[in-house]
C-alpha cells in the first residue's frame, strides 16, 4: 500500500504485553489520548478507509449453569474499521441519543479455543465462514505489511480449533 491509497499516518498503537496485563480498552485510549490529542479529536469521516482497530475477546468469568466449560472458553480477535467511509459500516438504529453512532461491524476475525457444537454446526457453512475470516484478517495485513502480535498469537493457539 502507498501512501495515497492510505492516506497520511497520524497515530499508530501496536499492543504487544500479554493480553491478560492489558489496560482495559477505555483506559488504555484515556492514557493514549494525553499523549496524542488528536486520538479523540479526529471524526470517523476524516479517517482513511483503511483506518482500523483489531478487538481481543476472551472470557473473564464463567458463566453459572454451564455444561460443557471448554466450549465457552473460546477467544476472539475482530478487525473492526474506523472510517464510516468503509464498506459495511451503518448508522446504529433503534438507539436515541444525542451523539451521532456509527456502527463499526468486523471484516476480518481469528479465533482460538472455539470447539464444539455451540460454535460450529457440521450441518452448516459456520466453519467455511471462520476460515473466510481467518483469511481476510491475514490478508488485511499482509495487504498493509503490518506485524500484529496478536494475530500470531491466536494463530499460534489453533490447532484443533475446528
């Protein structure tokens, strides 16, 4: 990618401490935001499309009355856009409010952990569509030649993940 295609590069933020010594996201952007004052300034219309977050989900406690526990461990690593110029990005419906929402649905996802019947059905396209996110999340990045240590990580963790 140029830099015309992409635009200019005014922020950059690579995680890369272990997922569980993290600050929480809204901290973390608190924290970023004293260093870097536009981080909270710019408007999702300013950004380039091709401005992203990727979101690391796991399970923080377990949920009371559950059968199979290796079942709900799974994790999960979206590729969310930034722009409301992207493709797929839709105003939130059915909400007031007096700020303007956009919602930001993932284009790209890895997962790990993620067994069994309650996330992959044999008798539908679940893991074709997993698979498809797989390879979307690693072509995103190639694509933009960027390093993302938590991909490798998720990566790393999936065998017998299907």
């Amino acid at each position: 990618m140029t830099t015309d295609q992409c635009g200019y590069l005014c922020f950059q933020y690579n995680e890369t401490t272990s997922p569980y010594d993290r600050l929480p996201f809204k901290e973390k952007i608190s924290e970023l935001s004293k260093q870097y004052s536009g981080l909270v300034d710019l408007h999702s219309k300013d950004l380039s499309p091709y401005s992203w977050m990727a979101i690391a989900w796991y399970p923080v406690y377990q949920v009371p009355g559950a059968t199979n526990v290796k079942e709900l461990s799974a994790c999960f690593l979206t590729y969310h856009p930034l722009s409301s110029l992207s493709l797929g990005s839709e105003k939130v419906e059915g909400k007031r409010s007096t700020v303007e929402e956009i919602c930001l649905p993932p284009f790209a996802m890895v997962t790990y952990k993620m067994f069994g019947k309650l996330w992959t059905s044999p008798e539908t396209l679940d893991s074709d569509i997993v698979i498809c996110q797989q390879n979307a999340a690693s072509y995103w990045l190639k694509q933009l030649q960027f390093h993302h240590h938590d991909f490798d990580f998720f990566m790393s963790r999936q065998f017998g993940n299907y």
